[in-house]
C-alpha cells in the first residue's frame, strides 16, 4: 500500500526509481533464504530467481516500458521479447514447484492448466484485443496472449493446489495474487495505452512484485515444493466431454471472429491451440497411464492374496498345470508340491483377535518367501494353509527351519508350528494336479497326526499308548 501511495504521488523520475526498488526487493528475498538454505528445494527456486533477475534487468533497460505505455501495445518490440522470456523462465521454476506440490493430483493441475489457456482465448479476443493500438504486429500480439494464456494457466494451477494445500496455503495465495496482479497488468495496460495513465499498470505490477517477496518470507514457503495428497477423477469419470470442449473452445472463437473480419483470430487460434493441445494430450496420456495401473492392480488381486501378497489358489493351481506341462515336455526333470498347515493358529486367533491372527499369517507368508528359491511359487490357499511349488527337489526343512521361531504380535510373542507334506513328480511318470496335490495333502495330513498325538503324549501321558504298555507288562 504504501509503495502504491508513493508511486501515485511521485514525480515521472523517481517513479522509475520507485519501481526499481520494487523489482529488486523479490530477488533480495530470494537470495537470503537461498543463502541461508530456508529454500529446500533449490533447483527451482534458483530458476524462479533467475527469471526475476532477467525481469529486473529488463525493466532497468527498457525503464520506459511500463510508463510509456508500451505493456499492454503488443508492438513485439526486443522489449516484449526480452520481458516475456524473463516471465517464462520464472513460469519455469513456478511450474517446476507446481509439479512437485501437485505430485498426487496431476489430473488436476492438467484441468486447471486447460481451464486457464481455454479462459485466455476469450478474454483476448473480446477483451484486449478490440482495444490494441494501431502499433500492434501480429509477432507483439502471440508474444502478449501466450504470456497472457500461461498466466492464466498458472493462475489456475495455482488456486487449484490452494484449495487443497492446507500448510502451504499462506504462500500459495500470495502466488496467486502476483499472478492476477500481473494479469491485470496486462489487462489496464491495454485499455489505459490509448489515453488513460500508466499508473494502475504499475501499482498492479508493484503489487505482484511484492507478493512474490511476501511468497517467500512466509513461514510455510518451503513446504510449497511438498508433495500434496493424492487427488481423484470427480465421480470416478475422466473429464472426455471437457476436454472435448477445451479443442473445440478456442477454433470456435476464431471462426466467431474470422466471420466477423476481425484478424486477430489467425492469433487466438494458433497460440491457445499450440498451449491447448499438448495439455490435452498429457491429459490423455495420463488417463491412460491411470487405466493400466488399474488394470494391472486388478490383474495383480485376481491372482494374489489380498492378506499376504501370496499367489492364491487360482495361480498357485494354474502355475502346477504350467509346471507339469514342462514336466511332460522334457523342460524340466521335477516338480515338487509342498503343503503346509500351521499348528496352534487358531489358539493365537481366539486369545489375541484377528488382527494379531493376520499378523501371524503375515510374518509366515514372508518367512516362506525368504527361505523360498527366486523360481519357487508360495501361496496361500486357505485359512492357514499355504503352499510351495518348486520345479525340482525341495526339502521341507529348509522351509518349515524358521517357521517355529515367535512371532512378535503388538507386545506379546506367539508361537505356532507347522505339519507339512511334500510329494513330488518326475519325468516319465504319469501324474496330474489332483494326484500331485492329494499325496502332498496326504502327507500333510499325516504329518499333522502324528503331532497331534505328540502333543497328547506330552499333555496326558497316562494315555499315551505306551504307557498302556507298561501297566500291562507291570501287571
């Protein structure tokens, strides 16, 4: 406000000098919080305040730009070319932030960014466009409205990640104020270049100069660079009928124009297609990158459990098939099947809860696969069955060795066993899944007996069937 009072009541000489203050106090800002290391993320910041030194330059250079009605003329002068790649280079390292922040919702920002280019089109032609002064070329005129179009583009990245950065929000919206005040910028500076004072030009500028200064003071600007949370499709439906329009916004406009004589819709229709097009195309890109990580997350749960990230039943059941396939053809010399069921699991599940039971099945699901070969397949097929199939010899000790050891389930330790059954098939013998998988389910089974009647032995030894045998020899 008071850099605003100052300009408007200064004289034409130290107006200039005014403005030269303003532009130099963002680069000052910027440089001490990079020196000081405030400023995290370095790359683009530095980009941004390489942008800002450009811009300053040009300022000092073409001092007369702003006072002279020149912004806002788009009279495609070494000035506006100087001046625009100075804003592009800042939009550069804005972007740069933009994308890191908006990691998670990049469909957003892409929308948002083909909101804003889509907006520039109808705004130059119905706007400034009718108000340029007879020293417009059609070179000035891109220059302006691509300048004008990633504004507005950045504009509207800028409110979208605001709306949901709630850390970040304070230098965002500083951000976002720089970026409508240098649109306003160019909106005065082209109705007032006819007739009107160059004054609201250069507060609006001034303005946006000092909340860039403002952005990077703030106490939360390191976390602008912060990658956001993940956004969603509205509705779960990829915006095709937007996008459609956003193609079809700014010929529309030019036809409208071209119908009407008017020539600047060469204009509107080249710059905002040249900004439109790619946006839309990584849209595309981007909802086809989201359909086939969908596709192969579905792909990835049909043929896995969801508990233990196992192989379940159905691709445990389709990769013997496939093993025994090889069997016949010679590939391979053998194919081993080995079952295995825990011991003592349901005890764990009804004393602690199912979520310690789904910690249990966890911890073996991930034993087995570190004591597993790289070419084994291990699943799950049941409650607290699981499965191992190896194309060749496997000893179960070698799996079941480091089953037994506790399992740490929130601040208790559990323990639980495991019976296990093997069977296995060579080359040259006849045999299919079902007789593969009913020997090691056989083997398991006995296996597990055969603990059970450990265990009663240990509990209730006066029925052990050997001490039956000794009463009957003492009597």
């Amino acid at each position: 406000m008071l850099a605003a009072i100052s300009y408007a009541a200064a004289g034409p000489h130290l107006r200039v000098v005014i403005f030269a203050m303003v532009t130099l106090l963002p680069i000052a800002t910027f440089a001490g919080a990079l020196a000081t290391g405030y400023l995290t993320d370095r790359r683009t910041w530095v980009t941004s305040a390489v942008g800002l030194v450009l811009l300053a330059s040009c300022m000092a250079f073409w001092w007369d730009w702003v006072p002279g009605h020149h912004f806002g003329r788009a009279e495609g002068r070494a000035a506006d070319f100087g001046i625009a790649t100075a804003h592009l280079v800042f939009l550069a390292g804005a972007a740069a932030g933009l994308r890191k922040r908006g990691v998670g919702d990049l469909a957003g920002l892409l929308d948002a960014a083909l909101f804003g280019v889509c907006v520039a089109g109808p705004a130059w032609a119905w706007l400034i466009a009718p108000r340029l002064t007879a020293s417009a070329t059609p070179v000035g005129e891109m220059l302006a409205l691509t300048d004008i179009a990633v504004l507005a583009a950045v504009l509207a990245c800028l409110t979208r990640i605001g709306r949901r950065a709630q850390a970040a929000r304070g230098p965002i919206f500083y951000l976002v104020v720089s970026c409508a005040a240098t649109l306003g910028g160019h909106i005065t500076g082209t109705l007032t270049a006819r007739t009107g004072s160059a004054v609201p030009t250069a507060i609006l500028l001034m303005i946006a100069y000092l909340t860039i200064a403002g952005s990077v003071l703030h106490p939360a600007a390191p976390l602008v660079t912060d990658p956001g949370s993940p956004g969603e499709e509205p509705n779960g439906r990829p915006p095709l009928l937007w996008m459609g329009a956003a193609l079809c916004a700014n010929p529309l406009i030019a036809m409208i124009q071209g119908v009407r004589g008017d020539d600047t819709a060469s204009v509107v229709l080249s710059v905002c297609s040249m900004l439109a097009v790619p946006l839309v195309l990584a849209r595309l890109r981007q909802m086809s990158q989201l359909r086939s990580r969908a596709e192969r997350t579905l792909a990835h749960h049909a043929l896995h459990d969801e508990l233990t990230g196992l192989a379940n039943r159905r691709h445990v059941v389709a990769e013997i098939d496939r093993a025994l396939t090889d069997l016949d053809r010679g590939t391979i010399d053998e194919v081993t099947v080995i079952l295995l069921d825990l011991d003592g699991f349901k005890p764990v599940n009804d004393r602690f809860g199912h979520q310690a039971g789904d910690a249990v099945l966890r911890a073996v699901a991930d034993r087995l696969t570190v004591a597993a070969g790289p070419d084994d397949v291990v699943g799950r097929i049941g409650g607290d069955e699981f499965v191992l199939l190896r194309r060749g010899p496997a000893p179960a000790s070698r799996l079941t060795s480091r089953l037994g050891d506790p399992i740490e389930v929130g601040s208790a330790r559990v323990k639980v066993g495991v019976s296990s059954g093997m069977a296995s098939a060579i080359r040259g013998e006849a045999m299919d899944r079902d007789t593969l998988i009913g020997r090691a389910d056989a083997a398991m089974y006995a296996e597990k007996a055969a603990h059970r009647r450990e265990r009663d032995a240990v509990l209730h030894p006066s029925n052990h069937p050997t001490a039956a045998l000794g009463r009957t020899a003492g009597s």
